[in-house]
C-alpha cells in the first residue's frame, strides 16, 4: 500500500512538470488519467483479495491480480495508441528550470519506486515498476525532444513523443499477451517442476515413485497435481499422513497456490482419468 501512495505522489510532481513543460495537452490528459485508473484496479484487487468472503468466492479470488494487470496493460496500450493521434500535432515548448528540477526529481523518485517494485516480484508490483519505467523515458525524451524542438527542429517533440508513445504502447501490449497464457493453463517453469519433483522424492521412504507430476498456471501461482505410489500393504493411517503432509509442504512453496497429491499402488499412469 505504501508503494502505491508513493506512485501517486510521483504521479502528481510528474503530471504538474509535464503541465509546464507541453501546456495543458490532452495527451498528459489521457496519460495521467490511465495512470490513475490503473492504479485504482491495481489498489482495489489487492483489497478484493485480502478481504474476500471465502464463503462466497472459496477458491481463485488471487487471480484477480492477474486479471487487473490484464486489464492495466491493454488500457495503457490503447492509451499510448490515442496518445500517438495526439502527438502528430507540434507542440511549443517552453521548458524552465523549475520544470527541469520538477522533471529530473520525479525521475529520481521513479527510479526508487522501480527497484522497490521489481524486487516486490507480485504481477502488480511489476506493473507499477513498468509504468515507472515508462514514466522515466517519457519524462527524458520529453526534455531532450523539447530542447531540440526549442532551438534546433519544431518537428522534434511531436516525433519524438510518436517514437516513445509507440514503444511504450508495444511493451504494454507484450505485457498483456505474457499474461494471457498464465490464465489458461500454460505449463510453469523447468524450475519449478524439477524442484517439486525433488521435494516428493525426498519427502519419504515410503514413496516409491512418482506416477505423475503436473506444474501449472491459471494464475499467477501455480497448480501442482502429483500422484506418488506407495505400497499396497502400508496402512491407511500411514499412506494418510504422507499425502497430507506432502500436500502443505508443496502448498508452503510461494509459486504454489494449491497443491492436489494423490496416493496409488502402482504406476499405471492413470492420471487422465
């Protein structure tokens, strides 16, 4: 919560820079507009999930940090599309110092949120990081373009402000395509199977092999299904709490939202069934 109450004061020293340095356009209209409106979804699906009525919603109200990164990405992008339109007009720069400090602080303050975000490591916080990592490019070309539209080229800052608008629109579209595959089932990393793997095997003696092993994402967590084969003649109380304890110790991990171990017999890879 911190992280986003900072990003909205470095929102407000970057939107009032750019208000003195393009005039009243709408372009930094739009931009602080989707910067506040994705900032909101963000900020009321952490709430959504930390208050969820588990009554109601027992299972997968954690994917809606997903979904609203979705829902961010694809609004930045058509943003930064609209934004583009906008820029095809010249602009009149009129930089200063006071803007200048007002711009190269918010920049420094960004650059501080970036790292905080990135090591944060949520879907969320790694939106956050992205926008502040576009905020600092449109915040750096925005002074370069508008210093050579100033003395040297008139053209400078509407194609420049076309150059980072597009790159910027193309980075929150890939975004957006990188998260669709984790909603609908995409097989989780090398990483994680292995290691998975090495904890059922190590867990206990008893488990003789593993039948099947899945890792998977409908969320940003993973999924793990495994069924381990014991033997027949051990005793139900015993084969019980193997599962049940395997099962915690693959749901502590902090890829795995639910973890499904499953006991047999023997490997007769039944698992499709």
């Amino acid at each position: 919560m911190g992280i986003l109450w900072a990003n909205v004061a470095t929102k407000t020293i970057w939107l009032r820079s750019l208000v003195l340095l393009l005039e009243p356009k709408l372009s930094t209209f739009i931009d602080s507009l989707v910067d506040t409106t994705s900032g909101l979804l963000i900020m009321l699906s952490t709430w959504a999930i930390k208050n969820t009525d588990t009554f109601k919603y027992p299972r997968g109200r954690a994917r809606l940090e997903l979904v609203a990164a979705l829902m961010c990405s694809t609004i930045m992008g058509v943003a930064n599309i609209m934004m583009i339109i906008q820029s095809v007009e010249s602009v009149d720069p009129s930089a200063n110092l006071p803007t200048i400090s007002l711009i190269v602080g918010g920049c420094l303050a960004k650059i501080i949120l970036l790292t905080v975000c990135y090591r944060h490591g949520t879907p969320s916080s790694r939106i956050l990081a992205l926008d502040q990592r576009n905020d600092i490019l449109t915040s750096v070309v925005a002074l370069s373009c508008a210093f050579i539209g100033d003395y040297y080229w008139v053209y400078a800052d509407p194609i420049g402000a076309i150059c980072v608008c597009t790159f910027i629109a193309i980075s929150w579209f890939h975004n957006a395509l990188n998260h669709i595959p984790m909603m609908v089932g995409r097989r989780a990393q090398q990483e994680y199977l292995s290691r998975i793997m090495r904890i059922c095997i190590k867990h206990d003696s008893h488990i003789k092999c593993l039948d099947h092993v899945m890792v998977y994402h409908t969320g940003a967590e993973a999924i793990v299904e495994v069924h381990i084969v014991l033997d027949e003649h051990l005793p139900l109380r015993i084969a019980h709490d193997i599962i049940e304890s395997l099962t915690k110790t693959l749901t502590m991990l902090p890829f795995v939202e639910r973890a499904f171990v499953h006991g047999d017999y023997r490997c007769d890879g039944d698992w499709q069934i």
